[in-house]
C-alpha cells in the first residue's frame, strides 16, 4: 500500500511539476510577444527571469509537497545532525554487539564442545546401563531358577514334615533295639578281639605262603610288578575339566587293554584296573598345573606281580615329554673295515646299537623293562650288514633319524642307516690338506 502512495505522490509531483514548466514557458512567451519589461529589464532578460523563477516554483512545490507527506524526510532534513549522532551511536552499538556475538560464538562452540564430549560420555554410560540391565535380567532369571528351586524343596519340606513324626516312632523303636544291640555287640567286640590276634598271626602266616606260591609260579603271571600296562601322551596345562576328560579317556583306553588279558574284571563296572584315588588326583594335579602346550607321558605301570584272574593293581609314572632327536640328526656313527668277517660285522654293528641305545637313553629316551629302547628287526640287520661287507676297506656307517623321535617313541622303525666310504673321505681331507 505504501508503494502504491509513493508512485501517487510521485505521479502527482510530476504532473505538477510539467504544468508548472508548461505555464512558465507561456508566460514567457507572452511576456516575450508583447516586450513586456519586469523591473525595468530588457525583454530578452525578464523572460529569463520568468524560466528561473517557474524552475524554482517546481522544486519548491516538489519539496513541499515531499515534506508535507514524509514526515521522516522532514525531520532528516531538518534535523539532519541529530540523525547523524543517531547514525554513529548506532554503528558503536553495533560493533559492540558484533563483539559481544563473537564472545558469544565462542562460548557457544565450548559449550559445542562440552556437549559432544557429555554425549559421548552419556552414550558410554547408555552402554554401561545396558550391560547392568542385561546382567540384572540374568540375575532375575536366576532368582526365578532359584524361587522354583525352594518351591520345590518347600514341597518337599512338607512331606518331611509329615513323614517326622511316624520317623520318631521308629526311632523310639530302634533306640530300645538298640539297647538290646549295644550288650550284644560288647560281648562280639570281645570275641573280635580274641579273633584279631589269631588274624594277625595267620595273615603273617599267608603272606609267606603267597610269596612262596608267587616265586614258583612265575609262567601263570600276567603281569610282573613294573610292567607297563598302558601308555599315551596327553597335554598339560589344559582347564580343569579338559584334563579330566583327557584323563578319564586315557583310563578307558587303559581298560580296555588290560581286559584282553586273563584277570579279574568288575562285571558291573566293567573295570580291571584297580586305582587308588589318591594316585588318580595327584595325576590330574601334575597335568592341570603344566605349562600349557607342554605334553607328558603317562603309564600305568603294575603294583605288584599278577596272577591270572586276579586284581590288577597299578601305578601311574608322569614323565615330560619332548623331542629327543630331531629329523635327519646324525645319531651314532662308527667306522667299520669291510674286510673283516661277516661274525666281527655283526659284532660291530652291535656294539653301534648298544651305543644309540645308551645315547637315547642318556637323552631322555624311556627304556623298556628290559631297559631298552627298541631294535631293528632281524631282516633290516642282515641287510646293513650285506650292505657293510659288498662295500671295500673301511665304511662309516651313519645312523640318523628319519624321523621327529619323542621321549615315548621306540628305535625301530625310525632310523636312517647310510654307509659312507671312509676311504674317499680320508683322500679328499688329504687333497685338502695339500692345497693348503
């Protein structure tokens, strides 16, 4: 509405403003025609006046008219030193206030950043209540779990309550029998007493008759005491109820050997093996407290000398575990002349054999009963010997490992013979020797 004033005024001022022009320019026409003279002046001059004068007329009639209807015009042109104050006042006022907004900016971008780093906290803390919420649901299932637990022993508690007293009746009853019972068992504890010194002297008697009967009966043994009746190799240092496990399947397996063997077996339990307790705990404690990767070797070995279908008392014996020999690691060596005879090859490649076998025993190989760590068959001794005696004058025999040896292996089928010409080797050190 106030465009549509301002472009009405401004029409109005214009309209005025021509025929204002157009009514000087007529007068002076006139004036101009008939050589009318204003103030004495020549023609030519008073009409000059007259334009000047027309030209005033219409800027104060245009300012007028302006003044009239914008009173803020009005006081800027009269007041125009005030507006001016005003003006600078305003532009201090306002670099102020830019001041007072940056100071504001930045307290708004700590306050930015307190709040990003309270969010994160509180997200944190939404995580931690989480994980309280989800333990506290378990913690009520449990509880529940545990309502249902003494609703039932409540139950229960009932029906003891009510078995009590037809209990107590009994109780009066038994206590009289037992009264009765209490002389009787004095006047037995006697005649036990009378019958354990004549125990004691015939038990003395027995076990006399039965190492005499165990001496003599030496081929019906099925076991001597320190045979080995079963061995494995588990791994130590495993949880609690790995090593259990692992236990429990090595006594079965151990079971199982046993069995096949002409002794007495527990017909409920299906059990040959006779154990203490004790042994068996000791055992898993060993195992359980190994480092963890570590491996042992565990036999059962037998107590004492058993019969056939008799008891099978045993023993377990812990040994660690590890790598005796590595693979392809010279063993035992030993020079040998393959012109002597094929009895004196024998007797040498025996000699080499007894000697891995005190070197595998001093390295931590177990030994047999026997006190052994296993042999070459007989076809495979033959063979190293033909191969000694086709070969001439002196032959290194080198005896390596084909394969990992543990501490529970034996020496029979992992071993490596190679024959190596001690002549050609003595030459070519010679050759050596003179080049140097």
């Amino acid at each position: 509405m106030e465009i549509i004033n301002a472009f009405v005024i401004i029409g109005a001022v214009v309209i005025l403003s021509g025929l204002i022009a157009y009514l000087g320019d007529r007068i002076g026409m006139k004036m101009g025609k008939k050589r009318v003279s204003l103030f004495g002046l020549r023609p030519r001059y008073s009409s000059i006046i007259i334009t000047i004068v027309t030209g005033i007329l219409i800027a104060v009639l245009s300012i007028t008219i302006l003044l009239a209807v914008y009173s803020e015009l009005r006081q800027a042109l009269f007041n125009i030193n005030d507006v001016l104050t005003r003006l600078e006042y305003l532009n201090e006022e306002l670099e102020n206030r830019d001041q007072q907004l940056a100071a504001k900016d930045q307290k708004l971008a700590a306050k930015d950043q307190e709040l990003a780093e309270l969010q994160k906290e509180i997200e944190a803390k939404e995580k931690v209540i989480a994980n309280k919420e989800a333990e506290i649901e378990a913690r009520e299932a449990e509880i529940a779990k545990k309502d249902q637990e003494i609703a039932a022993v409540e139950s229960e508690l009932k029906k003891l309550t009510q078995n009590r007293d037809e209990l107590q009746n009994r109780v009066n009853e038994l206590s009289s029998q037992r009264k009765k019972l209490e002389s009787q068992v004095t006047e037995l504890q006697n005649q036990i007493s009378e019958l354990e010194a004549d125990y004691g002297r015939l038990r003395e008697v027995a076990n006399q008759l039965q190492a005499g009967v165990i001496y003599y009966m030496g081929e019906d043994m099925v076991y001597q005491k320190g045979d080995i009746i079963y061995t494995d190799v588990l791994e130590g240092g495993r949880s609690e109820q790995e090593t259990i496990s692992a236990l429990n399947k090595y006594l079965q397996a151990a079971n199982q050997v046993a069995t096949k063997k002409d002794i007495e077996v527990n017909q409920e339990t299906g059990m040959a093996l006779r154990l203490q307790t004790e042994d068996i705990l000791n055992a898993a404690r060993i195992i359980y407290n190994m480092e963890p990767g570590s491996r042992v070797i565990v036999s059962l070995v037998a107590r004492v000398n058993v019969p056939q279908n008799d008891w099978l008392y045993a023993n377990f014996q812990l040994y660690e575990d590890f790598k005796v020999f590595e693979k392809d690691q010279l063993i035992s060596s030993r020079t040998i002349s393959a012109e002597q005879s094929s009895e004196e090859i024998e007797t040498e490649l025996e000699a080499l054999l007894q000697d891995i076998n005190k070197k595998a025993i001093n390295q931590g190989l177990l030994p047999d009963s026997s006190g052994q760590v296993g042999s070459i068959n007989f076809s495979q001794f033959y063979d190293l010997v033909n191969r000694v005696r086709s070969a001439s004058g002196k032959v290194k025999v080198n005896i390596y490992a084909d394969t990992d040896i543990w501490r529970r292996d034996r020496l029979s089928d992992n071993l490596r013979f190679e024959l190596e010409d001690k002549v050609a080797e003595e030459s070519a050190a010679g050759e050596a020797d003179n080049n140097e």
